[in-house]
C-alpha cells in the first residue's frame, strides 16, 4: 500500500538521485516520512528508473541485496530487497573506479545470472530459476548508500535504489549445469590481503533462490524478467570498505577472477 502522493514520491526520488550523481550524502528519508511503506520505497526506486531513462540511461540489469545472513547482521535486517542497475555503472574488469564519485563505497563479491528465457512470479521456484538460465557469471558489486554514516533502515535502502552504484563482470561465463552454486568458494582480497570468503550457499541457501524470489517480488507487480536479463543475486560475504589507493581481486571457483583499482 503507498500512502505518499505522487508528487512527495517525485521529490524523494529527486532527493536520492542528486545525492548519488553529486556524491553528496543526505539524512535517511524516514526521518521525515516515518509512516512511509515498502510500497512507498519502491515507488521512489520506480520514479529514480523514470528520471533516468528519460535522460537516455538504460537499464542494465537487476540486483538482489542483503540475501547472505553476513549482510543480514551487519544491516541488522532480517528480508532480501531489490534494485536496479543501470549502464553508467558498469566498470570494465581491471578498470578504475573514481572514488570522487562516490561517497563511502564497500564492495561486495556476487555471482550473476543471465537468462535465456524470461522469468515470472508469482510461484517461481530455484528450479524454474535454473531451467531459465542462459550462463552465470562472476560480478563485484560497488554499492554506495547515499545515506549519511550509514544510517538508514529497510525502507530508505530500498527507496535509494539498493545503494546501487557500480559494478564489475566478466570472468569465465559457465552453463549452471556444470557448477554446483551452494559450494563454490569466493576469495576476496583488498591489497593483497584476504579479507572476505564464502561459499555460494551464503546467499539464500542457493544464489538461485535470490533471482526466484526477485522474480517473485516483479510478479506482485505485474512485471517479469525479460530473456537476456543480468541478475546479481547478492553479497556471498559482509560489504568491504574501500578507498583511494586501493586494489581488488576477487577469486571465484571455476569461474576465474575479476580484478579492479580504486583511484
Ligand atoms: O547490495 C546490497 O546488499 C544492498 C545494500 C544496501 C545496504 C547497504 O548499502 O549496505
Ligand atoms: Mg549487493
């Protein structure tokens, strides 16, 4: 149910996307609108995608967030939420990314799926997941919450567009036939120094589950993933801080590596 109006809805979104295009964080919007629902979140998230089309910005993609219990307790929530990915933030492997631009990133290591044929809830399950799967493929995840000392609740990530910010793929795409998704092993190290590992299990029990339920959640909406569509189903480990100055590699089983720099 939203209970804003539409033009509150517009200025909220308005809010939000300045923040991330000027790098310039802003108190949590709950702190004004505490009444406000996810329905309400996700209108915000829905009007963000509509000032961004229309300035000639397509949409890449579509992530899912705080899937793995290690974001879960470092969020202190308890649900996944789901956002948007746009081309703009779509960093080449080996590439650079301007901390001018951002405002306290972290990283995430996450593994992404493509489809091959489009996916719709409700009652979309890890099976139909993987029978509509085209390959899967290794992603990073820049996320950038625009909110101030990271101070925010469910409601206000999900109306900041899940933090999305930036992102790294490439890797070796596989067929989801060849890998066992719950037992691949990500290695994540900051200048040459792990700091972060995990299994894919430690998203939703099966990195699928995350693109079922994300699935789901456009259904409620009338809304489904078209064939060809790029999925990140969330961060296998907690979100990493990084800064100027500092280098990447991020390890997955069978599926190589995916490395970048932070200027
Ligand atoms: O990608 C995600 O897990 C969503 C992150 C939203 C909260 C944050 O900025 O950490
Ligand atoms: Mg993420």
């Amino acid at each position: 149910m939203t209970t804003l109006d539409q033009s509150t809805i517009a200025a909220l979104a308005e809010i939000l996307e300045t923040a991330e295009l000027q790098a310039e964080p802003v108190a949590k919007i709950t702190d004004r609108f505490p009444g406000m629902t996810w329905d309400d979140a996700y209108a915000v998230q829905a009007e963000i995608r509509r000032r961004k089309l229309s300035r000639g910005q397509h949409l890449a993609g579509y992530k899912a967030g705080l899937t793995s219990r290690a974001k879960m307790r470092q969020m202190g929530v308890e649900t996944p939420v789901f956002g948007l990915i746009f081309d703009y933030m779509s960093v080449p492997e080996g590439g650079e990314i301007k901390t001018r631009e951002l405002i306290h990133p972290k990283i995430e290591a996450e593994i992404a799926f493509v489809l091959k044929r489009p996916l719709k809830g409700p009652g979309c399950h890890i099976g139909d997941v993987l029978a509509a799967t085209d390959f899967v493929m290794p992603a990073v995840e820049i996320i950038d919450s625009r909110y101030e000392n990271f101070r925010f609740d469910l409601t206000s990530v999900i109306a900041d567009n899940t933090s999305s910010s930036r992102f790294v793929t490439g890797g070796r795409s596989r067929s989801v036939q060849e890998l066992d998704l719950r037992t691949l092993g990500v290695v994540l190290e900051r200048n040459g120094e792990v700091v972060a590992l995990g299994a894919g299990a430690a998203v939703l029990g099966h990195p699928a589950a995350a693109v079922a339920s994300l699935a789901n959640h456009l259904g409620s909406r009338g809304e489904e993933l078209p064939a060809g569509t790029f999925i990140m189903t969330g961060g296998i480990t907690e979100a990493i801080p990084v800064k100027a100055g500092d280098s990447v590699n991020v390890r997955f089983q069978d599926l190589g590596g995916l490395s970048m720099r932070f200027v």
